[in-house]
C-alpha cells in the first residue's frame, strides 16, 4: 500500500538519496544492499517507510522500476523511466548520476525562486504589521486626545478613523470574503480548463510573464535531455517531459507536438510549429538531430533558458524591491501625518493666539 498523494517528499531530500544511490551502484555493490544501508541511515520518516517497503518488494523479486512506480509521492514518472531505462540497457549508474544532476538543478532553480520572492513578501508583511499597529493600538489613544480638541479634524485624520473603523467592523467579513474568492478559484483550477486557463493567463502577466515562460521552457527542455541521454523513445519523452514544464497549456502545445513526430515529422519542426521555440534553441535542436548529439545541446538549450530565466529574476526583483520600499515608506508617512496632523495644526492655533 502506498503512502497518500499529497505527502510529497522534500526535494532536497530526494537530491542526497539520488546522489548516494548513485554512488554505490557505480561501486557495483548488490541493489538490494545498497536500499537496505539508505534506508537505514535516512533521516525523512517518509522516505525512510517507502524503502523499506521496496526492500520488502525487492525480496521477492519485483522489478525496482516496477516497485519505484507505486511510489509517485516520492518518484515521479521521470524518475521510473530513467531508472528503467539504466536497468534495461545497463547502465543503471549512468542513468542515475544523470537523475541526480537534473534533480538538483531543478531543486537549486526552486530555491532561487523563492529566495528571490522573499525580501518583497516580507516587505508586504512588514507593512500589514505596521498597519496592524497604528490602527489597533497607536490610533485608540490618540482618539481621546483629539476628542480634547473641539472642532473639526482634518480630512486625513477623518479618513484615517473611518478607515480603522471600517478594519475593526468589517475584518472578518473581509478575510471571509477573500477565502471564498481564493477556495472557489482553488476548486477552479483544479479542473483541466481551468488549470489550462490560469496557466494560459501566467504567461501574459507584464513583467511575470516572460519569468513564468522561461522557467517552464527550462525545466521541459532538461527533463527532455536527461530522458534522451538515457535513451527513452523520442515520442515518449516528449510525453513525459512536458508535464515536467509545470503549465498545462504548454504541456499541451508540447502534447501537440509530439504528434507531428509522431506522424513523421522532424523535433525542429514539431517545435517550429508548437510556436513555444524561437531562433538559438530553434537552430540547437536543428543541430543536434543532424548531428546525434541531441542530449548536449538540449542540456544547453535548456542552460540557456535557465541564464536567461535568472537574469529575469534579478530584473524584476531590482525593479520591485525599490517600488515596495518607496510605497511603504510613503504609506506609512502618509498613516503618521494623518495621526499628527490635529497636534501640528492645534499648536499653529496655539502659536497664531
């Protein structure tokens, strides 16, 4: 019985096992053996149940690909077919250091992402606590000291209190309302047509866009690159690459793709076709069909894109630290002189008298 679904194991986790596995089946140590001692000294609770039931499979003779494919929680259908792919043609450590590079590019590509999304989401977080602040505890006092002060407040100040009172009733009908929008559009894009749309509509975000295309284009074409290096069938990687690019609706083109190979067609033209490949990685791929070298200059197709998709990140990051930075100051200074504003305007009264 596998383990339920949802219960993804860590990536990076995954890295290190590869790795080890790797390592001691290039050592041509019994495979039996080598699952048993991983097995024995991972530390992932999860990881560590999954091969120990593979041992147990493993003893009774099962096919490891076989096993391996129960587990899609941990090993994806990549991950089967190039370890299928070692064991039929022989070179199961091959196949294996091959899966552990492009699993780790692929973990060290996630970490970039989100480091880079980190300093802007604590920015807006930094900013929802200073708000949080000023309306719950900094404002309440000062509404004693204006109601001291008679007459009429200033407009900012008079938005500043409607605003706080309007947080204070309506919060939890707010936070409800945002939860039904995000559960309903949750529950949408869990059907094909709407995943397809949201990931059509990713792709044509300004200034995201392009990031969102490149990362799916570079993922794809290194997944497609191990699997040909390992020498699955061209057709059958290219259906097994493209779910590997994250966006449906270019798994789809991919798909479309695939069949005009499939029909006779050359990968370059299948691919000029598909409208998703451009000029360089055009030519690349040209080159290496002619010249059998497929593998290495897809892995530098895909390198291409991976450069480009950093140098994206960059971008937009040193486009939109500054923007955040500029925005919260000036929010918050507009929060603090709408809160002073009554004290400076009642001390020129004062000063005038």
């Amino acid at each position: 019985m596998t383990s339920l679904p949802f219960q993804k194991i860590n990536s990076g986790t995954l890295v290190i096992f590869t790795e080890q596995l790797a390592a001691m089946v290039s050592a041509q140590l019994p495979l039996l053996q080598i699952i048993e001692t991983l097995a024995s000294e991972i530390m992932d609770k999860k990881l560590k149940s999954i091969l120990n039931k593979v041992i147990a499979r493993l003893e009774l003779g099962h096919d490891l690909g076989d096993i391996l494919e129960d587990y899609p929680e941990a090993f994806s259908s990549i991950y089967v077919n190039m370890v299928r792919a070692g064991m039929n043609s022989g070179r199961l450590d091959v196949s294996l250091e091959q899966l552990a590079k492009y699993l780790k590019q692929t973990h060290e590509t996630i970490g970039k992402v989100s480091s880079a999304v980190t300093y802007p989401l604590f920015l807006v977080f930094a900013l929802i606590i200073v708000m949080a602040v000023i309306i719950y505890w900094i404002l309440p006092n000062f509404r004693s000291l204006y109601d001291t002060f008679g007459g009429e407040l200033p407009k900012p100040t008079q938005w500043l209190i409607a605003f706080a009172y309007a947080v204070e009733q309506w919060w939890h009908l707010g936070v409800l309302t945002v939860s039904i929008i995000l559960f309903l559009y949750w529950l949408y894009i869990q059907t094909p047509d709407g995943r397809w749309l949201s990931d059509r509509i990713r792709l044509r975000f300004p200034i995201f866009g392009s990031f969102f295309y490149r990362l799916a284009i570079a993922r794809f074409l290194r997944t497609m690159a191990v699997l040909v290096q390992s020498e699955v069938p061209i057709i059958k990687t290219l259906n097994l690459a493209a779910p590997a690019s994250g966006n449906v609706y270019i798994e789809g083109i991919i798909i479309e793709a695939s069949s005009l190979v499939e029909r006779g067609r050359s990968l370059t033209y299948a691919f000029r076709e598909s409208g998703l490949f451009h000029g360089i990685v055009l030519q690349m791929i040209s080159s290496g069909e002619e010249s059998g070298v497929l593998d290495r200059l897809l892995f530098s197709a895909s390198n291409f894109y991976d450069k480009l998709t950093e140098y994206r990140i960059q971008s937009i990051i040193g486009l939109i630290n500054p923007i955040l930075t500029i925005l919260i100051g000036m929010i918050i200074s507009l929060l603090l002189i709408a809160l002073f504003l009554p004290i400076f305007e009642m001390g020129s009264v004062a000063r005038g008298v």
